[in-house]
C-alpha cells in the first residue's frame, strides 16, 4: 500500500501543509483555570516536530460564562490565557508546524456539577441580545487568533454543542428569525457567526466549520437525511465565508447515504466544491465511544483510507486517537515503519504526552 497521497503538500489561500495530515481537536481539560501552561505547548509542538500537516487545537472557550463545562478547558480570551496561546503557536512554529484553535461554546451540555444545567445556554431560550453577544464573541476569539500567529482557525459546530443545538430541530424551537423547521432556516445562527468572522479576519485567512450529522445526545440523529437536505444545510454555510469543511463521522468508511460509497465529508466535498477534512476513527478498528468507556482498541491498516483519498474524495485526514496515542505516527506512516504503530489504550486519555 502506497502512502503517497497522504504526504502530497496542500496550499488553500494562505495556507500551505506539508501534509494532509490533521491533528483532531481532542479535549485535554489540562490549562489551569483555562490557561494553557507549558505542558500544552509541549505537548502540541512534538506533534509539529513530529511532522503532522495541520494541527487543531483541543475545544478552546469564547467569552461567555456558560461556554465551558469543565474547569480547567482552555479559553480564548483574557490576556493571561492569550498569552499562553501565543507560547503555543510560537513552539508549534518553531517545530515546523502549522496550527489553529477551534473556538466553540458547550451550549445546554454539562460535564461536571460545578456547571449545574440550569446555568447553560440553551439554542431554544437565549435571547436575540444573548446571540448577537455570542456571536461578537465568537469573533473576538478568531481575530485574537490570527492576531496571535495562528494559520487557521476552527468552528466547532458538531457533536451536539451550541452552534449544533441551534441545527437540530430537537434543541432549536424557536418562533424567531434563528429557529424554522428547515435545517436552512436553523441554520441561520452559524451562518451570521461564519459571516461576521470572515468580516474580521479578511478574506485570506482560512476558516475551517466542524459538522456532524450525529450528536452526543443522540448518536443516529440526523441533520439531513438526503443530499438535497445537505445543500441545504451546506451551501448557505460555504456562501458565508466558510473554506474547509471538517466532516465528524464516529467510523469514517461508513457511506453517509444508500447508494454511495461516498461518506461525510465526500458528499460535504460533491455539494460544496470545498476542501473538506475526513474524520472518525481513522487507524483505529473501534470509534472514540471505546474509549471513553475505558475500552483500548487495535490499531487498523489505512487501506480504505487512501483509496477514498486517491479518489479525491476528501483532501484531508483528521487523526485523533492514534496521535494521542502515539506522537510518531505520522513519521511511522511515512517511512513505512507501521509494524510500530501502536494499538491506542484508554489510559492515553488522560494523559498529556
């Protein structure tokens, strides 16, 4: 199995990578009282020193007080926690590699009782003046990004967090102009988030939206269930400024509709005519839910993987679990050492290495 097409360079706008190799946002909850601390930048810079194309950022907290669950999830705002982001953007630099925050706020979801329910914002009950702060929010954290040095950034708009509550029809029952019964319609809070950073940052800089069809509520929801649903939901999103579409599947090789092989991110890819990133346990036989139910699981060939992208189906690969695992795997890819890869263990979950 030739492994070429994963180490062919990838320019858009601004952006150029060594690789098509994506470090996925993966939560850490390891920044002191949401201050990245050295460990942090240590810990992203042996990826770029280990050759990864395009690192992103474990979930990093706009200014708002609801916007994270847990204590210790990294912010991106206030002049001590920007201070250590600019430490890790240098050391990723430093280390040849290139690097972007997501910035995402939690919504109605809690992972710990010092964030009792009741205090979280809710797609259904927040009020125009409560969006339009988020949204000025939101661009606040993506202009500190670029301001920082960062190459791209990332909005996180999967997997069941606010921008997601406002998509699913589940969360968002709203009579006003953010609510609808058409995922066009719900989809009309990202869209003003997406316009107004692309306002901010300018027309260069790279803005990459992570989706998913499923939701940690609810992992068979759907948001469209037929392509004419996903230009729906798609389109006004790639008209609003966004470049990248990063495509959160749990297994990346299941097709995304009956009667195509093709799976998220290649429909996301059909519909848009824009770069889009794959994702969903990519070196892995089982997806993340092992993990966090304490499970490890045996590392898997790529076979599947290079044929969808050789087909250009997708232009990049997001990798979690494995580069948790394993820092040197890009470089094991590369130099066709796969004998040492490594099957992932739960335990590298809450570690910082």
């Amino acid at each position: 199995m030739s492994t070429e097409s994963l180490f062919k360079p990838f320019t858009y706008k601004n952006l150029e990578l060594k690789n098509r190799i994506v470090m996925a946002p993966m939560t850490r909850a390891q920044s002191d009282n949401g201050v990245p601390t050295q460990n942090i930048a240590e810990y992203y810079a042996r990826r770029a020193a280990a050759e990864v194309g395009l690192i992103l950022s474990e979930g990093t907290v706009i200014n708002r007080t609801s916007s994270k669950n847990m204590q210790n999830i990294p912010d991106f705002y206030g002049n001590e926690a920007l201070a250590g982001w600019k430490n890790v953007i240098e050391a990723v630099h430093q280390n040849g590699g290139k690097m972007g925050p997501q910035i995402w706020h939690v919504g109605d979801t809690r992972m710990s009782e010092d964030y009792p329910l009741a205090h979280m914002e809710k797609a259904s009950t927040m009020t125009l003046e409560d969006i339009q702060d988020t949204i000025a929010q939101f661009v606040a954290s993506a202009k500190s990004a670029k301001d920082l040095g960062f190459d791209v950034v990332e909005v996180h708009g999967a997997h069941g967090y606010l921008i997601d509550q406002f998509f699913w029809e589940v969360t968002n029952t709203r009579t006003d102009e953010y609510g609808g019964k058409t995922i066009k319609e719900r989809s009309r809070f990202a869209t003003d988030v997406i316009k107004a950073i692309r306002a901010a940052v300018g027309e260069d800089f790279t803005i990459i939206l992570r989706l998913s069809q499923w939701k940690q509520q609810d992992y068979s929801s759907r948001l469209a269930s037929t392509p004419a649903e996903m230009e729906e939901w798609l389109l006004p999103l790639k008209e609003a400024g966004v470049d990248i579409f990063h495509c959160s599947q749990r297994r990346f090789w299941e097709p995304e509709f009956e009667g195509s092989d093709l799976n998220f991110a290649g429909w996301a890819k059909k519909i848009t005519g824009q770069p889009t990133i794959t994702v969903g346990s990519v070196g892995l036989k089982g997806d993340f839910m092992s993990a966090f139910a304490g499970q490890g699981t045996e590392k898997a060939d790529l076979t599947d993987l290079i044929r969808r992208l050789d087909n250009e189906e997708f232009d990049l690969v997001a990798v979690g679990r494995a580069l948790l695992q394993d820092p040197q795997w890009v470089k094991k890819i590369k130099t066709g050492n796969t004998e040492e890869l490594l099957d992932f263990s739960a335990e590298s979950m809450a570690k910082l290495y």
